[in-house]
C-alpha cells in the first residue's frame, strides 16, 4: 500500500486539521493517532512507514507540555528528539519528504525585532531545548526536510489560549493577562493549509529550497491584547453577556515552571519569498468563536 502523505500526531490541533483538510482535497493520506503510532518505538514505526511508502511524512506529533516537560525531561527528549530521529530515518529510508513543525521557544526572546530563520537559537525552557535538538537531528539523518516554526497555536480541537479565556470569562468577572510577551498568534487550520501548500510545491521535481520556515500570525500583539481581543470579538458574536475586567501583569507575576521568551515575532519573509504563502490572518480566524465556547 502506498499514500502520497502520512500525518503523524492526527489527533493534535494542527493534526486534525490536516486530516480535514486532506480528505476534502482528495489527498491519498493516512492520520495515525498516538495509540496507532508511538514515533518513540522505532521498530514499529520503521514497518508502518516501510508499509505505506509515503512521498511526505507530516510530524505533527510532540510533547507540549512546557511546564510539566521541566520535570519531565526524559519523557520531553524521548519524543523531541529520539522520536525524530527515528521518523528522519525512516522518511528517508523510503525516500519521503519529511516536514517538521516546531516552535518560537527555540529562541531566547532577546531580540528586538522578529526572529529570522537563519537567527541564533537560544531556548529558555526544557521544551525549547527539546525541539531545538528535534530540529539539528533532522539536519542530520533527512536531506529532503522542511521545519516549520510557528507559535501561539489555536483552533477549534484541543486545548489553547481562545477556548481556555473563553472558558475563564464564563467562570469569572476580572482576569490577569502577561502583557509583556509578545507574538503572532496562528490559527491551526492556516497552518495545515500552508503545509500542504508546501508539500504541493515541494513534490515537484525542480524543488530544492529545503530547510526552516516560519509561518505565524501579524499583527504581533502581547497575550493582553490577544485577549481583548478575543473578548471583543465574543461579545461582538453575542457569546458572553459581560466583557471580563482584564488587568495587565508582567512574566514575573505570571507563576510558572519554564521560562517563556519575551519576543516570540516571527519573520515570515522567507516562506512568502519560497512558496508565495502570506503570514496568518489571525483576526479573521476569530470570526466565529462558538466552537470555542465551553459546553
């Protein structure tokens, strides 16, 4: 059996919109679930990807958790970083593109202006270091790559920062927000339209512009404003009776377990230059927030 493309993670937010999309373009794909396809068993892993013979392997598949991944180390590496190297290995042995999301945590946040691929990476946090490393290691093991950075992920499936203010604002009238963080947040469903964007361009023979790209959301806003925002919009949409009082705080107020970069602005010249694919539009995205609302 044979696919054009193998989505690794199909349940994730990105994941699922990938599958969703895939199957309403006619897409020969396979999505595999973490419980079908643990990139951590590279046994397993080796003989489904020797099965299907994808042309491209999306990894959509990784731990997260940026707080917890300070505590858990190993289990942050294991799928990081070993887990993509097995997943390198085998889209290679097969001939298969592969195509690697990873993050704006790769950076220290020091920098005045938005990050460049080509700019120096300096994470912060065990999750950063684990998905800098996930990234050197592909480099290393799959000539035919592209690594896609992106930040402040939401969308419709699973947890993000929309549905969990949404799901706040429903419990409680005044809200602290970090306003001195600042970033482009990306909606998922943009994300996987300009990943199979990118592996249409990519497939063709004359392609030869491997590498990293950034693809986030514009205008950069602080996690305050991404907030008012969303609030604006929901009371705009009827979805809340009353605007949560909001009140700015900074990082150091903001107890948590890793450390988070200031500046998580991403240049997106590179991929509009390359495949002709504009930054994401995050405020149109947020023009029906119901999925969003807590049941």
């Amino acid at each position: 059996m044979s696919v054009d493309l193998l989505v690794v993670g199909a349940g994730g937010q990105i994941g699922t919109c990938l599958c969703e999309q895939a199957q309403l373009l006619g897409v020969s794909f396979i999505g595999m679930f973490h419980e079908q396809l643990d990139i951590c068993d590279e046994a397993k892993l080796s003989a489904q990807i020797s099965n299907y013979k994808p042309k491209c392997i999306i990894n959509a598949a990784a731990y997260t958790q940026v707080d917890k991944a300070e505590s858990d180390q190993a289990v942050a590496y294991a799928t990081n970083v070993q887990g993509v190297i097995h997943l390198a290995k085998s889209a290679n042995a097969v001939g298969a593109i592969l195509i690697h999301l990873s993050t704006d945590y790769v950076f220290d946040g020091l920098k005045a202006g938005a990050y460049l691929e080509s700019d120096q990476t300096n994470p912060l946090s065990v999750y950063g270091s684990s998905k800098q490393a996930g990234e050197l290691v592909i480099e290393e093991y799959c000539p035919r790559y592209l690594i896609v950075r992106t930040g402040w992920v939401f969308g419709e499936h699973g947890n993000n920062f929309v549905n969990t203010m949404l799901k706040l604002a429903s419990k409680r009238t005044a809200l602290n927000v970090v306003a001195d963080q600042v970033g482009g947040p990306t909606y998922a469903g943009d994300i996987a339209s300009t990943l199979l964007n990118m592996i249409q361009q990519a497939m063709t023979p004359q392609f030869c512009n491997w590498g990293a790209y950034h693809y986030a959301g514009i205008p950069h806003i602080s996690w305050f404003e991404f907030a008012s925002e969303i609030f604006s919009r929901a009371m705009q949409q009827g979805l809340l009776t009353q605007m949560p009082e909001l009140k700015p705080i900074g990082s150091a107020e903001y107890v948590s377990a890793a450390k988070r970069p200031a500046n998580s602005r991403l240049d997106c010249t590179k991929i509009k230059s390359v495949f002709n694919i504009p930054p994401c539009d995050w405020k149109a995205a947020l023009a029906d927030l119901s999925p969003y609302m807590p049941t």
